[in-house]
C-alpha cells in the first residue's frame, strides 16, 4: 500500500451531462485504498455545475473552496462560496440538498469529502426522483433510480402470498 499520493500523478475522470453540467474530478482517496472515506477535487467550469441538486439520507459531505467563486443551493436558499470557504452538508431529507453552481469567470474549485456509508439512498428535488447504492462504484448493478410519484406504488405485502411458506409445512408434516 502508497499511503501518498500527489496530486498530478491522481486519475482524473471528467463528466459531462447537457449544456449545464460538466466537471473533472482528481481522485485522491480511492487511489490509495480509502474504503470509508472519498476525497476528490472537483473542477467545474463557469456557468455550469458538477452534479444535480440532491441530498444524502446516509452520508454526510464536506467541501473546502480553493479557487473560483459560485454558489451553493442548500435547501431553498443561496449562499455565495470563494476560496478559504469550508461547506458541510450533513445527512438529511430535501432540506439539506445542495448544488455548487459555477457563476464565476473561472474555474470553480472545491475538495470534496465524503463518508462512504452502504446502503445510500439520495433524493433529487429537481428531477423527483430518489436512487439507492448497494455496493461501491464500479461493482455491476450497485444503483438503481426511482421516480419519487412511483415510491408507494407496492406494498410490503403485495405479491407475498404465501405459498413458498405453505409448501415448506406441507413438506414438513409430509416428511414425519
């Protein structure tokens, strides 16, 4: 195990998503083997934002501005962000989301740290929809989305009518 690693020589993977969303992340943490923490430092370009406005029912995150300026949705408000600014956005419900938006002239640039709790589920107030992770990234099949008016749609009862319970007494009383 490298318990350092500099900056230049950390992957950096790049998203982009539409007009209004696109950034590069640096990866620090994964690289050395965090398991329970992510770090990363974000770059997003003006007039755009890194991801969708959204909030963590499990994890909490911390950010500290070092370059560029924005603004930071939170809950239904609007705080200005510069350099030597530290954020936290604890774990929570819609009030507790939160979007950095790029409205500078330059690169906006944060560190970005994370708990890395499983099972997470986020909620997206733009979009209405709520995703949950089982597993960690770049294991097959570890998210799935669900849109917010779909949520109640089964109940815990439905479909369980009982016949696998009915067939193991069956089997039992059979079998003595």
């Amino acid at each position: 195990m490298q318990p350092v690693l500099n900056v230049s020589a950390a992957p950096v993977n790049r998203f982009i998503h539409g007009e209004y969303f696109e950034c590069w992340m640096t990866e620090l943490a994964e690289p050395l083997g965090s398991k329970s923490v992510g770090v990363n430092i974000t770059r997003v370009p003006p007039g755009k934002a890194a991801f969708p406005l959204h909030h963590h029912h499990v994890n909490e995150e911390h950010f500290f501005i070092l370059s560029g300026t924005g603004v930071l949705r939170f809950g239904d408000k609007t705080y200005p962000v510069g350099p030597n600014d530290y954020v936290l956005t604890p774990a929570g419900g819609p009030e507790l989301a939160h979007q950095f938006v790029n409205t500078g002239d330059g690169d906006l640039v944060y560190l970005a740290m994370s708990s890395l709790l499983l099972p997470e589920v986020v909620g997206y107030p733009d979009s209405d929809k709520t995703s949950v992770r089982i597993a960690t990234t770049g294991q097959e099949s570890t998210r799935f989305f669900i849109r917010d008016s779909a949520k109640d749609g089964v109940g815990y009862w439905d479909g369980e009518d009982g016949q696998a319970v009915s067939a193991l007494v069956q089997q039992a009383r059979t079998d003595t």
